[in-house]
C-alpha cells in the first residue's frame, strides 16, 4: 500500500518525532511511505476562525497533492477531521476529487485498526498510562466511546495500546472531558483553557499514571505546558511514539492511584 503521510504543521515544526515515529510503523506494517514536501496546513486555523476563504486555497492544494495515494494517514485526529468533516464547506457538492480523497483519509489509529486491521504488536511499555482522547477523535471521527452516547465501549487506541507487553492502562473519572485547548480557544480564553488542562492532569494523577498519551499533540502540547510550568513528574507522549517503541525520560516513581 502507498501511503501519503499527512503530518500538521505544529507536529512538523515542534514534534517532528511524532512524524518519524509514524513512519516506523507504517513500514513496518508493509507500507511504501512518502512524505509529499508541497504539503502545507490544512486550513483549519482559518477556519476555527471563520476565514473561509483563505482556507479553500490550502484545501485545493491537499485534495491535488495527495490525490495519487492508496491512503492517506495523518497522527492528529484534529487535522483528518478537518478534511473528512469540513472540506465539503469548500468544495462543491458531490465534487469528485474531493470525495475519493475523503474516503481514503485516516487518523494513524482508526488506519491501524481498520485498515491495517492489526491483532498484535510487538513491544514493551512498563508504565502506568493515562488515555485522553481528543474531541475530534471521539465526536466527529468516532475513535471511542462518548460518554453522551449509549452505545458499547470502544477505543481505538485503547485496542492498539493493550497490545503492547507490560502497559497497565489507568481508569479515569472521566475519560472523554476536554483538555481545553481548543486551538485559538486557549488564546481567547487562557483562564477556562488552563483550568480545563487542570483538571485532566488532576484526573490522570489521582489514577496514578505515569504518562499521558493521546492521538493528537495538540492536547497534549497544551497539558505538556502546564505539567511543565508546574514541574509536575507527569510524562506526555503521543501514541505513535509508544507503538514506535519510544520510552519516556523520565517516569515518577510506581505509586497506587491517589
């Protein structure tokens, strides 16, 4: 299979080990991995922000370049549901360009386990984890189970990460609650963004994980800041570099939730 790897800006720019963790587990899966360098932002700071306008251009210009692509797989869930659930707002109705690339679009996890279809995994992470699952991940690409919705549990990512040896996954409170970021959100309001990092951060440490893993490093790029400004011992990773086989820093000692 000859997989487009869709990679946003800010993982491009400020986490680009998340990039070549993905790439790991695409070819080992099999995959023929390229990177199209034309690829630009998705559009979706435009439009959070209502500049529709300035987002049709980038729109065109991902709909043209990963257009020849057997899949296209992006580890942000944000990003894939701005191109599977908002480009039809830029394109015509029923535009067929569009449309086969929208089919073919997924989240690095929903790629995994539907596509790829994977049962096993090789690998080991001793650690006591805290799932946070992104908004988008669970409201518009249907990742996981939404607390609103009665229906029976799933995660994606909870399937790929029990997979690994030694992993003890933590149960939260609540485990679909934002993070708060928001994007331009946590701009406009820091105070609510910030009191909202908090309070998953609270979450994830009375259950006693260790590290904080989750689907897009945009959370987690938001709760990483706050642990930092805090020096709370609490580590971030995104999935991909678990499943990549990355280990954390530095771990604070294995104790019994809170």
């Amino acid at each position: 299979m000859r997989v487009g790897l869709f990679i946003p800006c800010y993982v491009d720019q400020l986490y680009p080990d998340v990039g070549m963790a993905t790439v790991e587990i695409l070819e080992r899966l099999g995959c023929t991995v390229d990177y199209p360098e034309e690829q630009t932002c998705c559009g979706q700071p435009m439009a959070n922000t209502g500049c529709w306008a300035e987002a049709r251009p980038l729109a065109e210009r991902f709909v043209e370049l990963f257009a020849p692509y057997d899949a296209i797989v992006c580890p942000s869930g944000s990003c894939v549901a701005m191109v599977t659930h908002h480009y039809h707002d830029l394109f015509p109705h029923g535009h067929e360009a569009y449309e086969a690339v929208r089919k073919k679009t997924y989240e690095l996890c929903e790629f995994l386990t539907d596509v790829m279809k994977i049962d096993r995994w090789e690998g080991r992470f001793p650690y006591r984890v805290g799932l946070h699952n992104s908004c988008h991940g669970l409201r518009e690409l249907r990742l996981g189970k939404a607390s609103e919705r009665m229906e029976p549990d799933f995660s994606k990512a909870r399937q790929l990460l029990q997979l690994l040896d030694g992993i003890e996954l933590v149960p939260l409170e609540r485990p679909d609650e934002c993070c708060g970021f928001g994007g331009t959100f946590a701009v406009s309001e820091e105070a609510v963004s910030c009191m909202m990092g908090n309070d998953r951060i609270h979450d994830h440490e009375k259950a006693g994980a260790q590290v904080m893993t989750a689907g897009d490093m945009s959370c987690l790029m938001h709760l990483s800041g706050l642990l930092r400004r805090q020096k709370k011992p609490l580590q971030v990773m995104h999935i991909a570099e678990i499943l990549a086989g990355r280990q954390p820093k530095e771990v604070s000692p294995l104790v019994a939730p809170a």
